[in-house]
C-alpha cells in the first residue's frame, strides 16, 4: 500500500470535498455545514465549532481515505471510476446510516422526536440529510463521487 500517497492525497481529497461542499452552501444549494455540524459535538460557539469540525472533517477524511487506498491495494489498482464507485458507497453509508444516527449522539442536535420545549440549536438531517435542502442529498452525491475520483487518479498516479 502506498501509505505516503494515503497521507498526502486524503488530504486532497478531503480538501476537494470540503471546498466543493462550502462552495455548494455557498451558492444555497444546501444548508449543510458539515464542519459547524462535526464541531458542535465539541463547542457551543459557532464560530470555533466551524474551525474544529474543519479539522475533525479532515481527520475523518484521512480514515476513509485510508479505506479507499487499501481497496485500492486489495484490488491491485487505482482508478478514478473505482474510486466514483467507493465515493458512492460511502455516501449511501452516509446518508442511510450515519446522519441519521448522530441525533443519537449529538448534544445539541434536535431530534425527528424532540418537542417545542428543545433547547437544541442545530436541526436534524432527516431522511437523506432533505432537512438541510431538497438538493441536499444530490450535492452530497456529487461531493463524495469527486472524493472518490480524486483519490483514483491521485493513487493511480503512484
């Protein structure tokens, strides 16, 4: 495996999907802030939610990066259209099982059950993150495919 491409290209592609998702809640395609979303699991304050949820988003990325890459090797190449497919898994684990679980987890996150006494300040994703905008899941889609894609072709280069 090529752990010195894992450690540089994660970072990339991490960087890529993060950029691409700001850009997208940016242009009001979404709502979705996923760094003050990671954040607040940690800090009230929004403003220092948003830097340390950029820096958890990142540490996250280098895990799943890591899985990509050792599919990559399992697999005995990297291509950008293997990593579009890995993309595509793990935006469809995303979107099914953990959004929907983090309520669960998160202290100041509503729930789909929470009552008008809630003194949560972040609303829950919902079914595929819709909560955040109805484009919400498509620009998910499309910034997880990119990960993948770039991560191909960064790892195929090797």
């Amino acid at each position: 495996m090529d752990w010195a491409g894992w450690a540089l290209f994660g970072l990339v592609a991490t960087a890529v999907l993060t950029a691409a998702l700001t850009s997208a809640q940016l242009a009001g395609l979404t709502r979705l802030d996923f760094p003050l979303v990671l954040g607040s699991l940690v800090t009230e304050d929004p403003d220092r939610a948003r830097v340390v949820g950029f820096f958890m988003h990142l540490c996250a990325g280098q895990g799943f990066a890591l899985g990509y890459a050792a599919t990559f090797a399992l697999l005995h190449r990297a291509t950008w259209w293997i990593g579009a497919l890995l993309g595509t898994i793990h935006v469809g684990i995303a979107l099914t099982v953990l959004l929907p679980l983090l309520p669960g987890v998160h202290p100041r996150m509503a729930s789909q059950r929470a009552g008008p006494a809630s003194t949560a300040v972040l609303e829950p994703p919902g079914l595929f993150a819709v909560n955040y905008g109805i484009q919400t899941p498509a620009v998910v889609v499309v910034v997880h495919v990119l990960y993948g894609v770039v991560l191909g072709l960064l790892l195929q280069a090797d």
